[in-house]
C-alpha cells in the first residue's frame, strides 16, 4: 500500500501502536486517515475498503500495513 505524508503540523505523524484500534471493527490499526475533521484509524482491510472513498478529502494518509509483513515474517 502507498503511505501518503504531509508536512502539515496539524497532521499527526506518531507511528500507531498495538492500543490503536479500527474504528469500523475494532482491530489493530494501521493506517491513520486525517481529515479536516479529525482522524480515523483503520485496520488494513478498512482501509483498502474506503481509501479511493476518503482519497479526495483526507489530508493525509499514514499506511503502516506494511508492518504486517514484517510481523508475519519475523
């Protein structure tokens, strides 16, 4: 997956932790979608559901999926 950062300081930046959770389903986070209005966390299957939805108005897109490679492969 593409991550998408900005250099906006009202963008956060922080990586995501085991406590952060999707907030369709509940799972652990891995991308952070920023929008105007605040943020949304998603697991990798949300987020692959709803990035071309929210590609036109999320200020910034963090996409850590690729940490579940890594996890799987340690």
């Amino acid at each position: 997956m593409t991550q998408i950062t900005t250099e906006n300081p009202s963008v956060t930046t922080a990586p995501l932790t085991a406590l952060d959770r999707c907030d369709s389903c509940g799972a652990q986070a891995y991308v952070r979608a920023t929008l105007a209005t605040g943020e949304l966390l998603f697991c990798a299957h949300h987020a692959a559901r709803f990035k071309e939805n929210l590609a036109g108005t999320a200020l910034a897109w963090h996409d850590e999926s690729s940490r579940l490679l890594d996890e799987r492969g340690a």
